[in-house]
C-alpha cells in the first residue's frame, strides 16, 4: 500500500494549483458532508487502522537502522589533550 503523507496525517489528498481552479471552496464542500454518516464512521476506521500500519512499520524500520548503527558503530573516546 503506498500512501501520500498528507493522506496519512489529515485523511485527505492536497490540492493541487489546477485543483483549486476547477473545484468549489473547503467551505462549501463541508456543508455537503453528514459527518454521522456510515460511509464516514467506516473511513474513519479505515484511515485509523492504516495509521497504525504506518506506525508500526515505522517502529521497525527505526529498530532496523538502529540495529545497523550499533553492528558497525566503534565508540571514540578522547582524553583531554588528544
């Protein structure tokens, strides 16, 4: 699954400049939503669960470099005057 950033933080794709030509304002767009709505309750638990996929993915992806570091990392220490 491959998601834009702003779809995983806000649940919404951004405008592109040609978008905000051709389509009618934010404002009057959310007049047409029924936020108590199945169809929204059924995204919302959609885009949660996809939340917790990337969270988890980042964790181990974290684990993973964090892993590498320490394999090939040699402390330095230095004395006073080195």
């Amino acid at each position: 699954m491959k998601y834009a950033l702003a779809y995983l933080l806000y649940g919404f794709h951004l405008c592109a400049p040609f978008n905000l030509i051709t389509m009618e304002s934010a404002i009057e767009q959310l007049n047409h939503y029924d936020f108590n709505a199945p169809d929204v309750q059924q995204f919302i638990n959609n885009i949660s669960s996809i939340q917790l996929i990337v969270k988890d993915a980042l964790k181990l992806t974290q684990e993973h470099f964090k892993n590498s570091y320490n394999s090939n990392h040699i402390p330095i220490t230095f004395k006073p005057g080195d």
